[in-house]
C-alpha cells in the first residue's frame, strides 16, 4: 500500500515530513518519502492533502474501567447536588446496581449524603465514584452490604455528627468496597471493553499503557482478544502487591506479544486534589504508600526486572517518590529499567529537576491542567506555580509522555493535546500560559515518548522503514495549524499494524 498526496509527518528529526508512505505488511516499507517502491502492484491511497502521523499512545487509562464507565449515570460536569440527584433518577436502571461516575463536589453548595441518594433510589443499591475515581457515594442498600466493615488500611470513611457513615468513602475504602461488593463481572467488561475499543480507533488510539491491573485488566483484554480481536496494543501494569506471586510463576515484564504484553508495576503515595487527599508538605492528605515502603519494593521489583510506576499527585508524595527512585538508583539505573512518575501533579521548585536527573519518567495528563485549574488555585493557592508544570518538566530534560487518564477525563488524543498547547477547555485565556506546550512537543508526548516508556522505541511512535504501521489519518496538518484553529484538526481514518481499525478509505 502507498499513501500519497498528502503530507507525512514521521515524527523523526532526520527525516521529518515525506511525500508519501509506503506499507508492506504490518510495517512501514522502505522508500518513505518517495514515489517509486518494490511493493507488487500496491494499491495507492489518495491522502486528498490530508496528514498522516503516528498513532496515538495513552500513556495513562484505565482503559476497562472507562469503556465500562460510559454505560453508567454521568455525573460528569454537574454543578449542584441537586442536579446530580435528578440524573440518578432518570438514568435507565441497568443490572442490580446503580453505577455512576464523575461527581465533583467541591463547588457544590450542598454535599452528597446517603439520606440524599436514598430518596432518588430506594431499596436498589447505589455506587457513584467521583470524577478522580478516589472517592464514592454509597446510599444504604449499598452500605448494606458491607455490614459495617467499611474501614481499611489507606482509606477513609467520612461519618456525620453521629458517627454513622455519610455514604462517602475515599480511597482503599472505595476501591476495596467496589472490588468486595460491587465488581461487575466479566463479561460485562469484555462486552464493555470491546465497544471501547471501536471508540478509540475513532480517536486515533493505536496503543495504550493500561492503569487497570488491580481489577484484571490482563484477563479482560485476552477475553476480548480471543472473541473479537484487539485494535490496539496494550503494555498492562500490575499491582506491586503482586510481585511475589508473578514471581513465582515465572511472569516478568515484557512477557505477552505486539497486542498484550505485562509491562510494569504501579504503587499509590497519595490520593488526589479533587478529593483533598493528596500528601502535602503542609502534612495534609492520605499516605498510601510511605516513601520507605515504596524504596523496598522498587529495590525488590529491580531485582526481578520490573520497572515501577508511581502515581504521585501531591509535592509530598512527589518527593518522596523522587527519594525512593534516587535511593535504589544503583539497583535500576543499570538495568535499564524505565521508571515513572504518574501525575507529577504539584511539586515543590527544587524537586522539578530531579526527574531529569534522576532518569525519572512524567507520565503526565495535559487534560488536567484546565480541567483542574479552579480546584487548584481553591487548595493549592500556594503551591499552584509548580503545578501541571509541563513545560518546566520538558525544559528541564525529564521525559514527559501524555496520556489521558480516562475515564477522569475523556480518552480523547486530540483534545489531550489541544489542553497541553492552550491551556484551557473554555472561553477563558490560557491558564498559567507560561506552561503552554508547543503543538509538536504535544505530539511527541502523545506518540513518540510513550514508546519509548514501554520499550518500543526502535518499532513504534514514528512512521520509519522497519517501524510498525500505527498510524492516523488527520484532517488537518496539526503543525501548519494556527493553534486556536486547533479544534477543526479531525481523524479521518486509524491503521493498526497495516490494517484500517476506523474508516478505511476511499474518503469524500
């Protein structure tokens, strides 16, 4: 196959934008940038002056959790208790729990309550998490089901005057209550997944680095591979609290193939903003990890080949994390392993260089900065100079890799990338524009990084001979787009491995 009369952006320094591409199999051919190919009889692709880059790589999803997500009540965006109340009610009944997600509360004038969810659904049980997925509403039916055992290690359990719970959980609370009570089965996320996956391909997602290990992400995505096949490829985490049990039945990373493969490790420090429970350096938040805990069990992971990934939303947890790295720095520096941070939400000044320094990795969500900025200057009003600091990060020499952490906001590549260079989701100017990412640095953090973060640098993240054939057909030349005209950039079509995912052509 040749695509011409286009333009090519390859994403590589030496030879950054060519004529035409040519696709053998499920790679890029040789003769990129040319015409003439060896290719037999190829059938020719007219670009009609599109672009084509790179497919999208999520460096940062829940991927299961989100495709499930979007069959749940949407609280996404509700201003008011009130508001969220009447969604509940009139969100078709699906199954034998009501599940909703993306609540926010902060702004709200009045706060979620049991007594509150019960009114609008009664005896039915009722789990809504909000939008940072750290936090869940529960009405009675639902804390029930738990008899009053509610409190666990790292959680909290928000109770009222009485000392009766409020029908708020956060944290290990809310995650350990859902995994006990209230974990859909899986054919539920197979059948969920495998209408997510034709949502991605129609947003130019060809990879993923999945967050979802906790809840069986692995299992889920071989179901789906093995009933209708995968459209992306996905580089899956695991609980560390894991490691021992990988260990002894010889599961390492890298292990799996070009669709599936287990990648690394994931630890907690801390909560998040929206929830107030991110470890600050004024002692405020919950510890879910200590740095001493996590300094072991990086050593312990090196040791059997594991590179780690840490989320870290606070300048505590940030620099505690950057601590354990730089602690155990002589056990996995020399095995090469990738380490990450994930977030890097809000970091003190003297601890942004380390990251660099450390050959530490962002994985970071651009989306965030302007989804977050009110609840930011509102908690951080001190702290919020080295907040969603991208362009810092990128100025220091750290790695940053883009990703979108959906379902907390939407998996959405172009719309990612659109936050990283404005800076803002509505009519407001720019939020901190010092931090402003420029277009083609968005676009490596969205294809170029993220390969290298899962070791595939060599094959994935550009369009070069010998490079897999990941690719995204786009309306428009992101880079000869003026950056407020970003909005009208489109995909047309999505290619995964010499294979149309989305829309193959002829195109109008």
């Amino acid at each position: 196959m040749i695509l011409e009369n286009g333009v090519v952006r390859t994403m590589d320094p030496s030879l950054p934008k060519a004529r035409a591409l040519a696709i053998a199999g499920d790679r890029v051919a040789g003769g990129v940038g040319v015409h003439e190919t060896a290719l037999p009889s190829p059938e020719v692709v007219d670009l009609g002056k599109r672009c084509v880059i790179p497919g999208f790589t999520d460096s940062h999803v829940h991927f299961p959790s989100w495709s499930l997500g979007r069959r749940d009540v949407p609280l996404d965006g509700v201003t008011a208790l009130g508001d969220a109340l009447e969604r509940v009610r009139a969100h078709p009944r699906q199954g034998t729990w009501i599940r909703g997600y993306g609540w926010r509360s902060a702004e709200w004038d009045e706060q979620p309550t049991v007594a509150a969810l019960d009114e609008v659904t009664g005896a039915t049980p009722a789990l809504l998490f909000s939008k940072d997925y750290h936090s869940a509403w529960l009405n009675s039916a639902a804390l029930a089901h738990a008899d009053g055992d509610l409190d666990v290690a790292g959680g909290v359990v928000e109770r009222d005057a009485s000392g009766q719970p409020s029908g708020i959980l956060r944290e290990e609370s809310a995650w350990q209550f859902r995994a006990r009570y209230a974990m859909p089965g899986e054919s539920e996320f197979v059948e969920a997944t495998r209408e997510g996956l034709r949502v991605a391909a129609s947003r130019g997602v060809v990879a993923i680095h999945d967050k979802d290990g906790w809840l069986g992400a692995p299992g889920i995505f071989q179901r789906v591979r093995e009933r209708y096949g995968l459209t992306l490829r996905v580089w899956q985490s695991i609980p560390y609290e894991r490691l021992r049990e990988l260990s002894a039945l010889g599961i390492h990373s890298g292990i799996g193939d070009d669709f599936l493969r287990v990648g690394y490790l994931k630890a907690f420090m801390d909560g998040t903003l929206g929830s107030q429970t991110a470890w600050m350096l004024d002692g405020s938040g919950v510890v879910i990890t200590s740095g001493a805990e996590l300094a072991e069990v990086i050593r312990e992971g090196a040791q059997l080949g594991w590179p780690f990934s840490v989320h870290a939303i606070g300048d505590r947890a940030n620099r505690e994390a950057l601590d354990a790295f730089e602690s155990t720095r002589e056990v996995w520096a020399p095995l090469g392993l990738r380490q990450r941070v994930e977030h890097a939400q809000c970091l003190a000044p003297e601890d942004l260089g380390r990251f660099a320094t450390l050959g530490v990795a962002c994985s970071v969500q651009f989306s965030h900065a302007p989804s977050d900025r009110d609840l930011a200057e509102r908690f951080w009003p001190e702290q919020v100079d080295g907040s969603y600091a991208f362009r810092s990060l990128w100025e220091s020499g750290a790695l940053v890799a883009n990703g979108s952490d959906a379902p907390v906001e939407e998996l959405d590549p172009l719309a990612g990338i659109r936050a990283g260079v404005l800076r803002t989701i509505d009519d407001r100017p720019a939020w901190h524009p010092e931090q402003c990412m420029t277009v083609e640095e968005a676009l490596v953090a969205s294809t170029v990084n993220p390969a290298w973060l899962s070791g595939d640098e060599r094959r994935r993240g550009k369009l070069l001979p010998g490079y897999l054939a990941d690719l995204v057909v786009l309306s428009r030349d992101p880079l000869e787009c003026p950056p407020d005209e970003l909005e009208s950039v489109e995909v047309v079509a999505t290619m995964v491995g010499g294979r149309w995912v989305h829309n193959p052509p002829p195109w109008d």
